[in-house]
C-alpha cells in the first residue's frame, strides 16, 4: 500500500509540473461551466434546482479528457526507458498500475471537488435533491475509474502517446455512444446485450440518482479487465518463452 | 552478497543473445564484463536486476533466485542501465527522494542517505536542479546516486563512465573501488583500460558465451603462451647480433626493430626461456645489454583474439 502512495505521489506531482493538471482542470471547469449555467440547456433554462444538464456534459468532457490523462502514463515511461527503473525497484507490476490509476483517479477527484461551488449555488436557489447529487458524482467517478483502466491498458500496449490516446477514445467510444446506438436500432437479446455493455445506460440511471448493484457491478468489471489488461502486457516482460 | 548465474539463456526470437552463461562472483569483488556490442552484456545484467526473465537457467543473488523471488533480489540490488534513464521533470533531490522512499530506505534516514549521496557523487550544486538541466555527465551521476541510495549489497553498472570527462571518470572509479571492497560489483564497459583499472576480475562475452574468465594479467598469459621479450644489444654488428640471437636454440623468431635502435624482439618456442641464453651470448661477445624487458599483450589484443576468431 506505501508503495503505491509512493508512485501516486510521484505522477500526481508530474501531472502538476507538466501543467497537463492545470490544463485540465480550467478546460474542464470552462466548458462544464459554460454549458450548466450559460448556454444551450443551462440550469435556468430548465428552470429545476438540480445538477442534470452539468452530469450531462461532464459525461462527454471526462470521456475526451481522461484519455489525455492518461495517455502517457506508460508510454512515456516506456518510450524514455524509466519503466527499466521502476521495475528493477522492489515493486510488483500491480503496485506500479495500481499507483498510475490512483493517481489518474485523484486528478479527476480533485478537478470535480472543485465543481462542488455548483452545488451549493444550486442548493441555495431551489430545492436540491441532495442524494440525487450524490449519485450523479458518485457516476461521474465510476465513469471516470472506468475510462482510466482503459487508458492505462492503452497507454501499457504503446511507447507512443498519440497512439495510446487514439486507441483510448476507440474503445471508449464503443462503451460510450455506439453500443447504446446499436441496441437502440436492434431488438431481441443482442440489443438487450449492448444496452447492458454500453456505459450510457449504467451512468444515466446513476445520474437520475438510483442506485442498483447492476450498475456499480458493471463499472467495477469495466475496471477490473483494464486493470488486468495491463497487467498482462506488463508481465510480458518478464515471461521466460 | 554472491551473485551466481548459472546456465544462463535468453533469446530474443531465434537469436540467442546469451547463451547458457555460467559465473560466479563473490562478495567484495568487482567484475568487468567486457565483450563487443551484441555480445549480451546488458541482456545479463537486466536478467540478474530482475527486469527480464531467462528462457533457461537461473541467477541467485544471496542465494535468492531472481524467477521465484524478485522482489527480495530487487530489494539488495543498486543499478545504473545503460541508457541511464531518469524523470527528467523532477528536481534532483526530489528525484532522490523518490528512490530512496520506494527502496525501503527508513523515514528516519532518507535524508541522511540523499545528503551523502549528494557529497559522493558531487551533486552538491546541483541538487535543486531539474534532471532535464544537468548536462550528459552531471545526469551520470544522477543515475549513479540513484543505484547507490539505498546501500546494495550488490551494484550492477551498465557502461558507468560513459558520458563522463577524464576528471569525473577518476573519480568514479575511485568510487566504484571503495564500494568493491565489501560490496560486490558488475560492471560493464567498453574501455579497456577502465576495466584494468577497476576490476579484480574480467569476464568477456562473445555471441552470448563466456570465452575468457579471469584477471586482467592472467588473461594476457593465457592467451600468449609464447615468451616475447624486448632487448637492445649494443657495442656490436647489428647483423652479427641478428644472427646470433637467431641461432640460440631457444629462440624461434627475433623481430629487427628500427636499424638504429639497435632493438631486437626476441620470440621463444613455446613454453621455452631465452633471456638467461641472451644474457650468457652478450657476455660472451661482449656486447653490452642495455636494455630487456618482457613484452605484454595489450589487453586490446587479447579482447581482439577472443572475440574475432571464434
């Protein structure tokens, strides 16, 4: 556990001196911003006291950032050779991974506590259903975990940055809109498959503030096999055929 | 700590790159690993690091074998890869910091390790430095700072020196030689006389196999078994001189070395002595010897012999 802190600690801090943090937080609390409370279907548009139209767009800005997060978090290491010293400390494979993603995820923590202004705001104008809030965050941070395990799988199968965050938006894009899409326009058992595998279904029914073991089930599996997929490319590495 | 390598093989694809390698090195040793690029020296040395698994064979280090028990290995082992990665965007001390948090090294000492560190590798000026403002040699000892921290029991040195300037590589290698002394050290390198200079023993590798194991003058030796010996003979006929030292019985070959040095290569037959026959013949004459001394093989020639003809 220390030592996963340890590498959290160190990329958290790399993702603050290459300013990529900053970039992403002011990106993000722009267009979160502009979107919940000026334009299109703003908060006072719809004219209810609640975070919808916000979850609604954080669910597209957090799908084409995290990649960018991401991306570099084992390609850069593998492109200028530092994954030679992590690994030749006394660290396990899954120590490194899960200290990439912790980091990932507390970046993305960091950034949506700093939408929490939002909330009070509208908590003061009207009636907040607070645990339907809770539940959209709690969504968003699922999503967002989600994302991160593919593009940490990404990142591990690639020395290349561009490539891990092209090939990150590819498979997100399939649990994204596609899935959901294609179960839409088909029917019997295959559209009720894709419409469990698609990501939208599951967070939408967390962002409306319900909460059902189905769901955290699905994010946590979604994690899991990236997480593992990363795993196994990593151990490559080392295998002795 | 010993290090032992036993049977050692590795392919990458179907090109073997170290092949069944078998040594042994002890504690307070410090071992050259010499051998020409592709040889297989670095392939060992991230298999011993536990970066790379062997396809056969095995290395123990402290009796620890580097398949079942990676991490206990991992935990004893100071290395320095060849191409010296760092986090360039980190600031030297806080990239000490790093390490030494993720070697193990206890709370209560990390700052006394990094302030030593700091001191033995010459850092002192440049601790607050970004890695990516440190010139090719400061960023060296970066790297060696960084496989140092933690105290291993053994350190692994990928071509230490390179990058380094004539002053800094004397310092080094004073370095390496007071932790040689109770630890024990591999090293590669690609200069010879570094080598000489540092290492107890010297293993060199061609195509993946060790061809030579041993000191650097009992190398020589091995690989000449025939007496070479120098001498310069004068108050005499330069041709009268060639022919007598020609005619002596042990004598197989003598070299003319410039006319006027009056010098002389004198080769023996094999596993035969001429220098007492030279002596006798001058005192016979009543030449006057001025000059005999043994000739050695260059390290160079050695290296060269080995890992050409085979």
């Amino acid at each position: 556990m220390n030592k996963i802190w340890i590498i959290t600690k160190r990329e958290l801090r790399s993702f603050f001196d290459s300013l990529m943090a900053y970039v992403m937080i002011v990106l993000f609390l722009g267009f979160s911003g502009f979107f919940t409370w000026i334009f299109g279907s703003d908060i006072f548009l719809v004219g209810q006291a609640s975070l919808q139209s916000f979850f609604g767009i954080s669910f597209w800005t957090l799908f084409f950032f995290i990649p960018a997060i991401t991306m570099g978090l084992l390609a850069e290491e593998q492109k200028s050779g530092t994954i030679e010293l992590l690994m030749t400390k006394p660290v396990s494979d899954w120590q490194i991974i899960a200290g990439k993603f912790m980091a990932a995820l507390l970046l993305i923590c960091i950034t949506l506590a700093l939408t929490l202004p939002y909330y009070f705001t509208v908590a003061n104008i009207g009636k907040v259903d607070h645990s339907a809030v809770l539940m959209g965050y709690l969504g968003l941070l699922f999503m967002s975990a989600s994302y991160i395990s593919i593009g940490l799988f990404t990142s591990s199968i690639t020395s290349n940055q561009i490539v891990a965050f092209l090939a990150a938006l590819f498979i997100g894009i399939f649990f994204h809109l596609i899935f959901g899409l294609v179960s839409m326009s088909s029917g019997g058992w295959f559209a009720s498959l894709l419409g469990n595998l698609s990501l939208a279904t599951h967070y939408e029914s967390m962002a409306r503030g319900v909460i059902d073991s189905k769901d955290i089930l699905y994010f946590l599996s979604i994690i899991f096999a990236g997480l593992l997929g990363t795993e196994l490319v990593l151990s490559r590495r080392h295998a002795s055929n | 700590m010993e290090v032992s390598v036993e049977n050692l093989s590795k392919s990458y694809g179907f090109q073997k790159a170290v092949d069944s390698i078998s040594f042994k090195v002890n504690t307070g040793e410090i071992v050259g690993f010499l051998g020409p690029n592709g040889a297989g020296k670095t392939t060992t040395m991230k298999i011993i690091t536990c970066f790379m698994a062997p396809n056969d064979g095995d290395v123990k280090v402290g009796g620890l074998s580097v398949q079942s028990n990676p991490e206990a290995v991992k935990r004893h082992i100071g290395y320095l890869p060849e191409t010296n990665p760092l986090y360039k965007e980190m600031p030297v001390i806080d990239y000490l910091q790093f390490v030494a948090e993720i070697q193990n090294v206890p709370k209560s000492k990390i700052r006394d390790r990094i302030f030593e560190m700091v001191n033995v590798c010459g850092l002192r000026g440049e601790k607050y430095k970004k890695i990516n403002e440190l010139s090719k040699g400061y960023q060296q000892r970066v790297g060696l700072a960084q496989a140092l921290i933690h105290d291993p029991e053994v350190l692994i040195l990928d071509e230490p020196t390179s990058g380094l300037d004539p002053n800094q590589i004397v310092e080094i290698r004073e370095l390496i030689k007071k932790i040689g002394r109770e630890k024990t050290v591999i090293l590669s390198s690609h200069i010879l006389a570094e080598v000489e200079a540092t290492c107890d023993r010297i293993l060199i590798i061609n195509k993946g196999q060790l061809v030579a194991d041993g000191t650097a003058s009992s190398l020589r030796k091995q690989a000449q078994d025939k007496e070479i010996v120098k001498v310069t003979i004068e108050d005499g006929n330069h041709e009268e001189i060639y022919r007598s030292l020609q005619a002596l019985e042990s004598v197989e070959l003598v070299d003319l070395l410039p006319h006027y040095t009056m010098a002389f290569e004198v080769q023996s037959k094999a596993a035969m002595n001429s220098r007492k026959a030279i002596f006798r013949l001058c005192v016979e004459k009543g030449w006057s010897l001025t000059e005999m001394t043994p000739v050695e093989r260059k390290l160079e020639e050695v290296f060269r012999d080995l890992t050409i003809t085979n």
